[in-house]
C-alpha cells in the first residue's frame, strides 16, 4: 500500500536527523514518484519479448536506488539474445551521461541498434 503523505513526513523527518549533511537533500525524494499512477501492488508483469531486436539494460553495481540484481534480471527476462546487459561499476544512481563508457555504449545502441558484446563491464569514470 502506498504510505500516506503524513508517513512520508515522517520518512523526511527521519532521514534529515539521521544525516545532518545529506538529509535535507536526500529526504525531499521521497515525493519525486508519489504521484506516478500504477495499477495493483507489487504486479510483476510479463517482459518477455522472444524474437525482438535487442534492448540494451544499463545497470549500475552501486546504484542505491534502481538494484544491480534487478537490471540483470530483466535482461535475462527479456530472453536469451533480447535483453543484453551492460553493466557499470559506478556507485550511485544513474550512469548516463555521467560515466564516459556508458554514454558511449548507449549512444551507439541509439545510433545504430548494436548493443555491445555479451558482458561488458563499464569501469567507474564518472566526470
């Protein structure tokens, strides 16, 4: 169940005494996908999509806030030779543009389809 906005100010009073340095900024994220519209609770739907052109999943190793497991999950969900897995060994969350390798190898993907070759591991060049 989606907690209530009273829930909510109590999760932002908590994180800002618990961190005097980040808390004020990191705690006001907790509203940024509030209101995004979604049917059900912890629906997993169905991602297969055998027989589709490659669909490249970006997943970074230290990304607090979108897990590395769930990014090789869903490649691996979207089925053998669809979902193609690059990983990044970045801590934070988001990688492009950020992490120079990644951004490459996401512009590429755009520009012309190709994903990069199975297992490929973007190094930590945030900039």
């Amino acid at each position: 169940m989606r907690p209530g906005f009273e829930r909510l100010d109590r999760n932002e009073a908590r994180i800002k005494a618990a961190s005097p340095v980040f808390g004020a900024t990191w705690s006001t994220s907790v509203y940024l996908c509030y209101d995004w519209p979604f049917d059900g609770e912890r629906t997993t739907p169905q991602v297969n999509a055998d027989g589709a052109a490659p669909v490249l999943v970006v997943g970074g190793t230290g990304d607090p806030t979108t897990p590395y497991l769930g990014a090789r999950r869903m490649a691996r969900a979207l089925g053998a030779g669809v979902g193609v897995l690059l990983t990044a060994e970045e801590e934070g969350h988001g990688t492009y543009p950020q992490n120079r390798c990644v951004t490459k190898t996401v512009d590429e993907y755009l520009r012309t389809g190709r994903t990069p070759a199975a297992g490929t591991v973007c190094r930590g060049t945030m900039s």
